[in-house]
C-alpha cells in the first residue's frame, strides 16, 4: 500500500493522501518526509501523546482505527481524542453526512 501511495505522491505533487497504517512501530520520519500525508490513520493502541504531537507538527490530522471495545477505550481517549468519533462508521457517516470512497486525483 504505501509503495501505491508513493507513487501518487510521485506523480502529483498536490494529491491529498491519508495514510492508514497497521504496524506496531510508527512510519519513519523519511517516509512521512517523502509522503506527506494529510492524514494519519494509525491502529488504536499506536496513538499517544507524542505521536498526537508529531503529526501535528507536520500539520497531519491524526484519527484511528475504530475502538471496538469499552476497556480500550480509554487509553485513546486520554490522548486527546474525541468520543464522537468512535462510532460505528455507518452511524458516523448517517449522523454527519460523510460517505466513503475514493478521492479522485487528476489525470
């Protein structure tokens, strides 16, 4: 996946990307470097303050992978995140009008 998206990224320069990411280590500064993601999508248990942080500083918005039981809540609520947006995705999109799908990027 991130080789695709850097290839986006290659191609043109202005394309707004959102890196979801499932390892258990955060990306290297070097890829964030090259990528320059708008977004940041990490599994839960990976956000914390520090990371919060960082990303911020690189003016990436930070939002995780869906919360799926009450217990693990907490820790992600205790770095800054926002209750409301650990809905279940179909709920979340009929209460604010957001919908799914690909961003399209010029040809």
């Amino acid at each position: 996946m991130v080789d695709g998206l850097l290839a986006v990224r290659r191609r043109w320069a202005t394309a707004r990307i959102a890196l979801s990411w499932g390892s258990p280590e955060p990306p290297t500064d070097a890829l964030l470097d090259e990528l320059r993601p708008e977004l940041f999508n990490p599994w839960w248990p990976l956000v914390d303050a520090d990371l919060i942080g960082a990303m911020r500083a690189r003016g990436c918005g930070v939002c995780t992978w869906t919360v799926g039981r009450a217990e693990q809540y907490g820790p992600t609520a205790g770095n800054g995140g926002r209750r409301d947006y650990h809905q279940p995705a179909t709920r979340r999109r009929a209460d604010t009008g957001l919908r799914t799908g690909a961003t399209k990027v010029p040809v």
